[in-house]
C-alpha cells in the first residue's frame, strides 16, 4: 500500500517536526533537551522513575491504573519499508 503524500512515514532519522502533534514550539522544547530526530526521542532516558508498589502480570494492567509490567517477546519481525 502506498503512503500519502500527507502522512509519510516516520523514520529514526525523521524529525521531531514529522511527527504528529509536534510543531516548531515543542520541536524547540525537545531540542532543549538535545532530542532532535526520532531516534534520539526513543533513547531519551527520563531524569527520575516512579516505582509502585512492585511488578505485575501485563493481563492485571487495566486501562485506568498506572503500573508497570515485566513480558518476554516471544517472537518479532522484520518489516521492510
């Protein structure tokens, strides 16, 4: 399927700026944060952790709460773009 011309697609290398949402302004906001591109953003590491009460299974998450969870992936793919 081709992609619109409106919506390409988001790569490691797109800027902040490709990304929906993200205008010159809050480009400006991550930049003070020395996150320019995508792949920066994904390796961005946050200044501090919330830490709840311990981990839990992904199936006793519920769209309300926060929480954190710990899965093994059991299998990915490759998809070529």
């Amino acid at each position: 399927m081709p992609e619109a011309k409106d919506n390409p697609p988001i790569r490691l290398n797109s800027k902040m700026t490709d990304l929906p949402g993200v205008g010159k302004a809050r480009a400006r906001l991550f930049a003070r944060l020395d996150i320019h591109t995508v792949s920066h953003l994904l390796r961005h590491l946050p200044m501090r952790y919330e830490q709840q009460a311990g981990e839990g299974g992904i199936s006793e998450l519920t769209p309300e709460s926060i929480g954190t969870a710990r899965g093994t992936i059991q299998s990915a793919r490759w998809v070529a773009s």
